[in-house]
C-alpha cells in the first residue's frame, strides 16, 4: 500500500536535486566500444582471480576471472574480442589496478553463448546464492559489496524485512528512478527470488517522492501474492543510506559498529535487485548496467545500458561530447563520488552515474581554518563531530578518530563537507583517514600463538 506522508530521519542536507535534465529520459543501450577494460577489483572484498592470457578469444558473458574466496565474485567479458593485454590500468578509484583490456570484434553480433536459465522455483537458498555468485552480482548502488553475502545472514539472526532501496538521493542521478519506471514487473520478480532465498514474508521500496512516477509504476505492478509496500520518502540527502532507510522504515537503529541484519533486516539496491531477476530470466551474468550520464557539461544528458568496462571517454562521446565550461567529471555523483581525470577509467560495475559539473557547480579549492560554526555537527545524520574528526585527521591521529570519534560509523556521506564554510574537505580526509587505519592494520604483526591451554580455553569461552 502506498504511504503518502514522506518519512525521515534526523540531521542530513537539501542539495539541489538537479535530476530535471535525465529523470524524463528512457533508458537506451549504447553501442559497443571498440575496447573495453575489465578490472579485476570492481568489488568489496578480494580481487577477482585472472583466467584469461593475452590474445585468448571470448564471447560476450564468458568468465574471464573468478572469484578468489567467499567475499568475491567473477568477472565476465561483456563483449566479444580478444584479449589484448592484462596490465595496470586507471581504476575509479584513482589506483592502477590489474585489467584485462579487450579489443571487441567489430562485426561481431555480440550474442552470448546458450546457457542455462536457473528455474528459481525449484532453488534451494544455497543455489539461489551460488547462481547470484556466479552471476558476478554486486550491490549497484556504489557500495559493490557482494550481493550473495547479504542473502546469507547467520541462522541466530533471523531477517523480518527486506528494504529495497530506491531512494536514490544523489543529485543528478536517475538510474534507479529510471529502473523503477521502465522495469517495476523485474523489480518486483528479484523481490519474491530475495525473499525467498532470505524466507522473509515483508519487503518495502522505499522511494523519495520527487520520483512519484516511479511509486507509481512499481505499486501498480505489486504480484498479488507478495507483501510488498511502496513507502515514499522525504527528499533528503543521504535518505538513501542503510541506516537511515532502515531507521525511517522499520524505527529500528543499527547499533554501531553493527551491520543492517542485526536489527533483522537486508537492504538491497533496486538496481542489483532487477539485476538478480535478469539472472533468472536470461542466465546472462552482470555485463552490463544503467548509468546516468548528466550535468551541465554533458551535450546530451542520457540514461544508458553500458557495457561494464566501456571507457569514459567513449561514454562521453556517445553522449555528444563535454561543453567547453566543463570544469570536472565526477563518478557516482556530488556528494559521494570521485573525480575522473582520465578518459581511459572504465565504467565498473559499482558506478551508478557520469556527471559533468561546470566551474558553478564545483566547491572552491582554496580553504580556510575551522570556525567552529557547528553547521557540521548539525548536518551528520550519524551525530558524529565532524570538525574534531577534521582536526584530527589534519595531525594524523587516525587511532583517536576511531577509538574516541568513532570514524567507524561515518558512512563518507559528504553531507559536512558540503555545508562548511571553510571549504574544508572533511569527507575525503574521513575516506584518507579510514584508509590508513586499513593499511595499518593489514601492516600489523599477528598475535603470538597460543600455547595449547590458552587454545584450550579460548574454545571453551566460544
Ligand atoms: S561524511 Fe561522515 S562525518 Fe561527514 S556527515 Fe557524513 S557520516 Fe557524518
Ligand atoms: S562546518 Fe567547517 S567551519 Fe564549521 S565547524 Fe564544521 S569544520 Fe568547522
């Protein structure tokens, strides 16, 4: 049932939404690049594992590496070709990161090997996790965090609802939007597989009421025998967080340091949920995905079926090119995504969006001191101190960030850098922060070992 009154969390920013130039706009494929470039780190977790050599031929949908561990998953071509060389390549992320670039066949129909389409109906939740593995899915959010991990919570935490995600509150983004309206019947068929798998009896869209559009298609196509509700939401950033979704839908908190199916929930990306329903439809892995290619600096504004893997500038010039005020290009969006200065950055399988921002739009670099205004601390939607965070990231005191600031329980939302005053760029120093403290505990040397007693009495304490 459709919930008119637009639910919300305390804290969060109003950035303008500017998703007037795209939200309109029906999704269309771009054609194939001439190459594409696969990383093997598209994913939370372990890299994939490279099972292709130079000049190996494959056909679109082969799986070109695996998956290294439980917390990985394949990667695929998503085009016909040869393997024209495996090497460091410009990742999203701003490293070099191992890549397998393929020269896709010109004249190719790029139709993919016969394969088996799963029957879901007869899949035990084992198989219905190892086929969305296999299938290389990922949370399409931004996050890329390994779909079939979060369809495997340990039996003592039962699950009581699945969220799906549809807030999309990043400015200019429309790919979930643009899902929702066009394909409601294959969200709703990743709905009941998901729901199944978890044997949860709920699940809720929750979708801002700026896209009433999309509440609209997805609540006229609810099946009749799925408990689904359409929540509408009030348009604030970051509404489309795990917690605050959770918080706003369900009134439960997630404790820190705790994950969403502690408090009985499983929040999955709109997009990643139509994604599990094309891998029961066609059997086709994730080659492919919607991204929004946007702003003021763009020719022409679209929303595109992409080949995972198709290089920026390519995208870009199917799109008509960049204006001549282009100031930067930016994947994911304002507030969460990151700077591309390299036209050879592939799309990944995490990227949700292209925006090209003019000098208007981009926040000044020069910054000032911290004027102790608050306006930080009011905007965190997780009452974090983002001042003091900011001081003491600036002295390199990572460990007191975590142990007293709790750097934990920032989700790197922007939302404080995008109100200072200062210019301060709080956010990206919490990302750098987070990162060092990763580093430093990869770097540490592991616990002595025990002696057999202290063995002994560790088991019997677990
Ligand atoms: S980036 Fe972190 S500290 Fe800043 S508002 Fe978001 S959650 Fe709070
Ligand atoms: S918003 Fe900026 S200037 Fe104001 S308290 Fe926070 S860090 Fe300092």
């Amino acid at each position: 049932m459709l919930n008119l009154f637009g639910h919300t969390f305390r804290h969060g920013v109003h950035p303008p939404e500017s998703k007037g130039l795209t939200e309109h706009v029906p999704i269309r494929r771009m054609p194939f690049p001439k190459r594409i470039a696969l990383p093997l780190r598209q994913h939370a977790g372990k890299p994939a594992k490279c099972l292709v050599r130079k000049g190996d031929r494959v056909e679109r949908g082969d799986k070109i590496a695996e998956a290294d561990g439980y917390v990985s998953v394949p990667i695929h071509a998503s085009a016909a070709g040869t393997v024209a060389e495996i090497g460091w390549w410009p990742h999203p992320d701003g490293s070099m990161v191992e890549t397998v670039v393929i020269d896709v066949e010109h004249y190719s129909p790029q139709i993919p090997r016969p394969r088996m389409v799963p029957d879901w109906h007869g899949l035990t939740p084992d198989q219905v996790r190892a086929a969305v593995q296999e299938g290389g899915v990922v949370g399409l959010g931004g996050a890329a965090f390994p779909t079939h991990v979060k369809l495997a919570p340990p039996e003592e935490l039962p699950i009581e609802w699945l969220l799906v995600n549809g807030a999309e509150c990043e400015p200019y983004l429309t790919t979930d939007h643009r899902t929702m309206v066009e394909y409601p019947e294959r969200v709703h068929f990743g709905i009941r597989i998901m729901m199944q798998c978890l044997g949860v009896k709920r699940a809720v869209i929750g979708v801002e009421m700026n896209k009433p559009d999309a509440i609209e298609a997805l609540q006229r196509t609810i099946p009749a025998d799925l408990d689904v509700t359409v929540r509408g939401l009030t348009v604030k950033y970051p509404q489309g967080a795990e917690k605050m979704l959770i918080n706003v839908v369900t009134g439960r908190e997630v404790p820190s340091g705790k994950l969403p199916m502690h408090v009985g929930t499983v929040v999955q990306n709109v997009g990643s949920i139509a994604t599990i329903a094309e891998i029961f439809e066609t059997g086709l892995p994730l080659i492919e995905r919607v991204v929004t290619v946007t702003g003021p600096g763009v020719r022409r504004p679209s929303n595109l079926i992409v080949p995972v893997g198709a290089m920026l500038g390519d995208v870009l010039d199917f799109c008509g090119g960049i204006t001549d005020d282009a100031e930067e290009i930016v994947f994911g969006g304002p507030m969460m995504g990151s700077s591309q200065p390299d036209m050879r950055t592939p799309i990944t399988k995490g990227t949700t969006g292209v925006v090209v921002l003019t000098a208007s739009e981009v926040k000044p670099k020069k910054t000032y001191p911290c004027i102790k205004c608050g306006h930080c601390l009011d905007a965190c939607p997780v009452f974090l101190n983002p001042s003091q965070l900011g001081l003491l990231a600036q002295a390199g005191r990572y460990d007191e960030m975590q142990t007293r600031y709790h750097l934990q329980d920032c989700m790197l939302c922007g939302s404080c850098s995008y109100v200072c005053p200062s210019n301060i760029p709080l956010s990206q120093m919490f990302a750098l922060s987070k990162s060092a403290l990763r580093k430093q505990a990869a770097a540490a040397p592991p616990p002595p070992p025990k002696t057999e007693d202290e063995g002994a009495e560790g088991a019997k304490v677990a």
